[in-house]
C-alpha cells in the first residue's frame, strides 16, 4: 500500500517538473530573453524607439483596434450570449457550434473570407467603393476581422454563465414592474459583470496578438496599416531587432497586465455565481 | 372572484402541460395547487402570472381580461421556490426594488420597507446580504418583496420546497397567520399534500395538465371525486378494488363476524400514533393507525396474530370514477351506500 502511495507521488512529482520545465524553458526564459534584449541597449535607445512615428502609429492602431473590438464583441457577444442561452428555436446547436467556428478556424483563412468579401471584384466591394468607403486594406477591415476572431471568448464566458444564473431573478424583477430593459442593466448585467468582464479581456488579449488574419487585411502598408504585432514582423524582417524587441516586450507587458485582470475577473465571477 | 382561468391549454411540444384548464379562485382566499411533480401545477401559476403564453384560454385577475398583458401589468406578486433574491442588492434593496420601479418618494420607500421587514420579522437585518441570510429568512424577504407593491394577487411556487423540514413546517403555519393578517387572494402551488391541508382554504388538485378536484381540502379528503385524488391526498391503502383510509381499520385480537384474519407486519411509532401493516390471511396488506393506548391496550407485536375489520371502503367504478363508500359502524354489519 505505502510503495503504492510513494510511487502515485512520484509521478506526481515528476510530471510536476515536466511541467515547471515546460513553463520554464517555453515560456519565462524566452520572455526573459526579449526583456535582455530590448533592455540591454539601454533606456536612450527605448526612448529614441519609441519617438519612431511608425511605432507610435503601431501602437496607436493597435490601440484603436482593440478598443473598437473589446466595445463591440463586448455588446454583440452579450447579445448572442442572451439567444443562445435564453431563446428555444430550431437550429440553436448549429448556431451554438457555429458561435466556436472562428476559433477552429485558422486566422489566415477568415482573412483570405475578408477578401472574398471586400477585396478588389469582392462581393460587397462594390457598394461600399461606390460610397466611397475603403474597406480593404485599411481600417475597417482589420477591426472586422480581429472582431470576428475575438467574438467568440465573451460568448463562451457569458452564455453558460446566464444559463447557470436561470430567469428566475429577471422573472421576479417583471413582475415587480421592471421593464425588460430596466430588467438588463439593473439585474442582470450586475450578475454577468464578472463573466463578461473575463470575456473582453480574453477578447481584448486577442485583439493584440493577432497577427494571421490583420496581415492579409492590411495590405502591410507601413506607417498606415501596421499593428504593433506587424510592426515587429517586420522589424526583424529588416534586421531592426533591437527596435522589434522593445516593441515586443511592451506587448508582453501589456499582454501580463491584462492576463492579471483575466485571473481577478474569473475568480470574481466564479465567486458570483456560487 | 379575483382570478379566473377559462379553458386554459399550454403545450410544450407534444407535452400538453394544461389541458383545457378551468378555475375561479375567489377573492382574499388561499388556494393551493396540489399535484404531483410534472401535472402542470406550476405552468397554471405562470401562466396566470404572464411568464407563460397559453396556446388557448383566458386569464381574468379582478374582472381584468388579463390574457395579452405582460407580468409588469398584471398586479401580481411572484416568489419562486428558489427565493430569486437579487444577489448583489442588501435587503431593503431588495424588498424596495418595485418601489424604485414606480419611482415612489425615497421617505415612502424607506417607510414602507420597513413596515414589510418588520411585517415578516426581518427588522434588523434590512444591511445584509442574501447570501448572509437563512433559506427561510430569504423566501421571507422575498415574500416582503411581492408584497411592496401591493400585489392583487400573490403567487407562491413551491415555496417552501427547499427548506427542510422543520423550518418547512414553521413557514407554513407563520405564512397561513400572515395570510389571516394581509388578506391578499393568494395561490400556492406544492406536491405536499400536507402543507396543502395546513394552509389551504380550497385545494385544487391537478394530475396530468387537469383539476381531479377542487373544494376545502376537508372535502378533498372525504369526498375524493377520483381514484387518484384518494390516493394522493392522505394516506391510503388498496385491497382488492376497495380504498382504505388506515385510521379507518379495526384491529381487534378475537374474531368478529366480518373480520379477516391477518398477521401483523410491522408496528410503527410515531409518536401520539402508531401505525400497524398488517398480511391479511387471505392474501393482501393493509395500513392501520391507532392511538397510543389503543395499541397499548393491544399489545401489539410484529408477527401476531390479529382480526382486522375496515369500518368504511371507498370503491371507484372502473373507467367512471363514480364513487360509492361502504359504511360499516361498530358493531353493526350493515353498509350503507354513499
């Protein structure tokens, strides 16, 4: 019995260092390594990167991006979340499948979808060039795209969670009078808050990472189309390391930062819902 | 009558829920909907509630024909088993929430939540939060809730379904002294027969999306107008096509005329009662209860010997659920037909 229990500890010990490893030599030591790189050549040279009007038009597109994408997967997805968790119709497991889609999917092909749709002889091209609105290669068509990736992480948070919450709370706030309107914001957007909170930050971390599906839409247009992550690629394309690495590792700051606020926002919402 | 139910049918899918339901409720009473889980008891109380749409059939609440308004119109007050209290609201916020709704004066809400936590024996504890309270102190919040806007009517679902037992069973007694107090018409639906019998004024019994029966749960005990009303409400036992209430059983140690020999199964105490199972000789089983005394007197033990007579049968004619009671007093061997 007691060899039993020594060798169930063992490899438990063991699979714990294959893990640690892992995380090690994966993850932390690479990390540590962008942050020797784009620290070793000093804090002038961080200042003078940051002063390129590439990286600032970078970082402020990546901004723009994610913001739009984080308001709009944030109110779209609470939407699909209510359907789906609210709503008997015919079709609701093709739907709830279809909802998983864009995570199965690799990005490169919803950016190739994009095209498709808005490229040059796209199928909606037309109308909006006759309105004089640039889609591809621009804007528009990146926070499509990064939005139609991202969506997904707020309705997988939030549609189990107002399935486990039930109606009875929304119910009862009817028959005190509330209109269904008065009924969301006051019952039940205070009860998803957390859940919905951990969804747009997942969505939001999203938003700032990629890089497959942006690529295609943007046309790599330097200095008007380039997102943070873009502008790495290409810094090391061109041998700019040094400038890459700073760029990268602000990324990754901002990328742990959020991941702390995922970690809060689920402990949260599990703590709500129990 | 405060709320009428005229030829009410719910589907949902192939499942008839109601089927061509009929029900006046009158006004300032306590009527319970009685029925096993599934008959559709709980869809009756949503559906006079406006949570659920009938597929035919009208709702009337105060000669109001009620059927096309939604729940925010119908003056009714809902609390589910549950409690659906709002969780991230303290007490009095929860109890004020109607109030806020019709945007009444803030002194006026604070005046009135107060009266209602003092009304079901909340007072001190309006800061808390649901999750600081009991189950029981919940649904009483919940209650003081539906009762802030003043409700015409208050419709209870299983209430008191999730509490245990004793607090159950203190609940029922304080809401039937509350209900005596406040007078609103109110309807409870609950599968216990005998928190039915506690509180009701008039039981409507349901099985299978119909009313069985509807009358005092007197009558209901009495006077079952079907095989199944007989046999969920109280207990019962069956030999051979003849229903048996057990208080109804005569144990006696010596023959009797009419008598059947049986052997007796089991002796239990509960208390003032004892209930006695009994193998009758020529096959069958049947269900007695008897004072202390009575079986004391007895001396009843588990694999005795014993003559039973049942002093009055209930037999329902197949198919028709027409029924006739058979009568036998002490003593005397004539029947008299109901």
């Amino acid at each position: 019995m007691s060899s039993q229990a020594h060798t169930g500890r063992g490899v438990r010990a063991l699979l714990l260092g294959l893990a640690l490893t892992y995380v090690v030599v994966l993850l932390i030591a690479p990390l540590a390594g962008i942050a020797y790189y784009a620290l070793k050549p000093g804090f002038g040279s961080i200042v003078d990167t940051l002063q390129l009007r590439d990286v600032q038009h970078a970082f402020y597109l990546t901004a723009v991006i994610m913001f739009v994408a984080v308001v709009v997967t944030g109110v779209l997805g609470i939407v699909v979340a209510l359907v789906l968790a609210r709503d008997r119709f015919a079709g609701k497991a093709v739907v709830s499948a279809l909802v998983n889609l864009p995570l199965a999917v690799s990005p490169v092909i919803v950016g190739l979808m994009a095209v498709l749709l808005f490229g040059t002889a796209g199928w909606f091209e037309p109308f909006f060039a006759a309105q004089g609105i640039q889609i591809m290669f621009a804007l528009p068509a990146m926070i499509l795209v990064t939005i139609f990736i991202s969506i997904p992480f707020v309705i997988r948070e939030v549609a189990p969670l107002l399935e486990e919450l039930g109606m009875d709370e929304e119910q009862t706030a009817w028959t005190l009078g509330a209109s269904r309107l008065q009924t969301f914001f006051r019952i039940t957007l205070p009860n998803i808050r957390w859940g919905l909170l951990y969804g747009t930050a997942l969505s939001a971390a999203r938003a700032i990472g990629e890089v497959g599906a942006v690529l295609i839409v943007s046309g790599l247009l330097q200095g008007r189309t380039e997102t943070a992550t873009l502008y790495v690629l290409r810094a090391f394309d061109q041998y700019q390391e040094e400038q890459g690495y700073i760029v990268a590792l602000m990324l990754a700051g901002f990328s742990i930062l959020l991941l702390i606020g995922i970690e809060t926002f689920k402990r949260r919402s599990a703590r709500a819902v129990s | 009558m405060a709320i009428g139910v005229l030829q009410v049918t719910k589907r949902f899918g192939d499942f008839v829920a109601l089927d061509d339901v009929s029900l006046a409720i009158p006004s300032g009473s306590l009527t319970v909907l009685l029925g096993p889980s599934g008959s559709g008891k709980s869809t009756l109380l949503r559906v006079i509630a406006g949570l659920e749409m009938p597929d035919a059939g009208e709702v009337t609440i105060f000669d109001t024909d009620a059927t096309p308004l939604p729940p925010q119109k119908r003056g009714v007050g809902f609390v589910f088993q549950h409690y659906a209290a709002f969780k991230r609201m303290s007490v009095r916020e929860n109890v004020a929430f109607g109030l806020k709704i019709r945007k009444r004066p803030k002194a006026e809400i604070r005046a009135r939540v107060d009266e209602l936590l003092e009304l079901v024996q909340l007072q001190g504890l309006a800061e808390r939060y649901p999750s600081q309270l009991s189950g029981g102190q919940r649904q009483r919040m919940a209650l003081a809730r539906a009762l802030a806007v003043e409700p015409q009517v208050l419709l209870l679902d299983e209430p008191f379904g999730a509490l245990d037992a004793r607090v159950r069973k203190e609940l029922r007694a304080w809401l039937r002294r509350l209900h005596d107090e406040v007078h609103v018409t109110t309807v409870l639906v609950t599968h216990d027969q005998e928190e039915a019998m506690e509180v009701a004024d008039r039981v409507a019994v349901i099985n299978t999306g119909r009313i069985e029966q509807y009358g005092k749960p007197r009558d209901l005990y009495e006077h079952p107008a079907s095989e199944f009303v007989m046999t969920f409400v109280g207990p019962v036992t069956r030999l051979r096509n003849a229903y048996i209430r057990p208080h109804d059983v005569d144990v006696q140690l010596a023959a009797n005329g009419k008598s059947e020999e049986a052997t007796v199964e089991r002796v239990v105490h509960l208390g003032f009662e004892v209930r006695v199972e009994v193998e009758l000789a020529e096959g069958g089983h049947l269900l007695a209860q008897m004072t202390r005394e009575e079986a004391e007197r007895l001396e009843l033990l588990e694999g005795q010997k014993v003559f039973v007579r049942p002093r009055r049968t209930t037999t329902f004619e197949a198919g028709t659920d027409e029924s006739a009671e058979n009568v036998s007093p002490h003593g005397a061997s004539g029947a008299s037909s109901h």
